[in-house]
C-alpha cells in the first residue's frame, strides 16, 4: 500500500512541477513537440494560450490526483482504478479540449488524433480490466484441475505435491507478469518464501487455497469464504494431498 502510495504521489509532483514549469517559467519545450514546429506556430500557439493551458491541466490533474491519494489508506476495494480512471478521462479529455487552441490548419487533425487516441486508450483499459476482474473458477474433473479465464491452466491430480488452506496470504514481493491491482492479483508474481507463483486472488478475502504441483505455485481463493474451503476440502479428496 505505501509502494502505491509513493508511486503515485511522485506522480503528482512530476505533473505539478512540469505544469509550474510551464506556467511561471514559459518551459514549452516541455510540451510534446513543440520545439519541432515552425517559429511562427509557436508563436501563434502562445498567443491562443495553448501552452498555458497545457499546464493548467496538468496542475489541475495533479492536484485531483493528489485529493484522491486518501483513497488507498480507505477500505473502499476500487481506489487505484478510481484514480487512474480520473487521470485518464481528464487527460485525455482535457487534451481533446485543447485541440481548439490549436493553429486552425492543424485544428481538426489534433481533435482526430487526440479522439483516437483516447478511444483506443479506454478500449484497451476496459478489455483489460474486464479479463483482469473476471472470477477465476476452480473446476475439478476426472483426473486434473482446471482453473478458468486469463492465465487460467489444467493441472493433473498426480502431479499435486500439496494442497493446504491458508488464513493469510503470504506477503507478494514482485509481480512479473499479471494484474496487480489493489483488489485483485492474477498472474504471475513472486511471493515470499514460495517464490514464482501463479496468483488467482481476491485480496482481503480469506481464506486462500495453496496448490502446489512439480512445477507450479498457486494460490487462488473466492470472494466466497465457504466456496475456497469447499474448493480444498474436493481437491484434497480427489488429490490425497490436502494438510
């Protein structure tokens, strides 16, 4: 939680002091390409005023983001998507907006790619998220395990070494290649004392099935305490290694 904390707080202080580089000392070669244009699109973009308000919208969004912050110290599951939501939609936003400041031969091209570009941006979130908050569901079949969705796998019973129901997850130091959100990890992480592990997990929601097998490392769990126990106590039966 503090990780995230500091990422994001050190995100506000890059928009903020960037946003006051712009505004207080005219820094607008900070801005994306706008060295590379001809003198006199400089000069007619100042004059519309729109580097300063380039930088009005990055103090704008650093200062959202910065109210916000709070969020992750709140039980409330969803806070880092909130925050990263809100950064996006003023972003992206606020640069479509600006599009209006812009030299008019250049005008209607800055409103195409700034659109496209947020259009394209929030479909890849929402696909994204939507995998990434889809219920993993543990299936037990004749002779494997199956669990469902994105980094979903079958694993057959004989190759279990270790089924055991933990009331705490152990501590999860590094993701290497997952989702790792404030409510939700899936994927692969590395978790203290197991190593690389592959993770189906509600956080906050105890308890959590470790499955071990001769080659993987997996914890998983349901929002549903009692479907977690369910899931160890059929496991276990059909794979003789429940603790």
């Amino acid at each position: 939680m503090l990780l995230l904390f500091f990422i994001q707080l050190m995100l506000v202080l890059i928009f903020l002091l960037i946003g006051w580089a712009i505004v207080k000392k005219e820094a607008y070669g900070l801005i994306s390409s706008f060295r590379s244009r001809p003198k006199e699109e400089q000069e007619e973009l100042i004059q519309n005023g729109y580097p300063q308000k380039t930088g009005k919208l990055l103090i704008a969004t650093a200062l959202i983001l910065l109210i916000l912050l709070p969020l992750l110290f709140t039980p409330f599951s969803y806070a880092m998507e909130v925050q990263i939501g809100v950064m996006f939609v003023l972003l992206f936003g606020g640069f479509i907006y600006l599009s209006k400041y812009e030299v008019p031969k250049k005008r209607k091209k800055s409103y195409i790619i700034s659109t496209s570009i947020a259009v394209i941006t929030f479909g890849v979130l929402f696909v994204v998220s939507y995998l990434g908050f889809q219920d993993a569901e543990l299936t037990l079949k004749k002779d494997s395990l199956e669990i469902s969705g994105v980094y979903g796998d079958e694993w057959r019973y004989a190759d279990i070494t270790q089924v055991e129901l933990l009331e705490e997850m152990p501590e999860v130091l590094l993701r290497t290649n997952g989702y790792g959100m404030q409510s939700v990890s899936k994927g692969y992480f590395k978790v203290k004392d197991y190593g690389s592990s592959l993770l189906f997990i509600y956080k906050g929601h105890s308890p959590y099935l470790l499955i071990q097998t001769n080659d993987d490392t997996i914890f998983i769990n349901s929002k549903d305490a009692e479907k977690t126990k369910d899931w160890y106590y059929q496991l276990g039966e059909q794979s003789g290694k429940a603790e």
